[in-house]
C-alpha cells in the first residue's frame, strides 16, 4: 500500500489499519527504523499482559532441561 506524506510530514493511517490494530484517536505508536525499512508500531497498554502466553509451549522448559541434566548425568558415568 502506498501512502503520501504531506508538507508536514502527516501520513495517514488507512482506515483497514486502523481498524486491524484498533488504533483509535490519541493512541500512541513508534516509528522504528530497521536499517533502511521504517515501521509504525502500536504501543501496547499493558505490555506483560499482552505479552503473557505469547511463547507458550508444549510442557515445561524447566522440566525438559532438568531432565536433560539427568540424561546427560547418566551417559557420563
């Protein structure tokens, strides 16, 4: 999608955008600059909620390193 900056340097948010990432008036984002492409990023309102579950997993990471360590004990003696 291409969009047109204004002498102020204003973009406008498409309204499919806007609606996708429920960026409401005030609502603040970042741009960030990743060497070269820029992207505009909602800033979250609560980032460790928003964030909990994100890397959720099949089973305990802890258990299946500890149970690693014991494999790893076992093949060593």
């Amino acid at each position: 999608m291409n969009l047109t900056i204004s002498n102020k340097g204003w973009v406008v948010i498409p309204v499919e955008f806007r609606k996708k990432y429920r960026l409401q008036p005030g609502a603040k984002v970042r741009m960030v600059d990743y060497g070269g492409v820029l992207a505009v990023v909602p800033e979250l309102h609560d980032p460790v909620a928003q964030g909990y579950g994100l890397l959720k997993g099949s089973g305990s990471l802890s258990k299946a390193l500890l149970q690693e360590h014991r494999n790893e004990n076992r093949r060593g003696k």
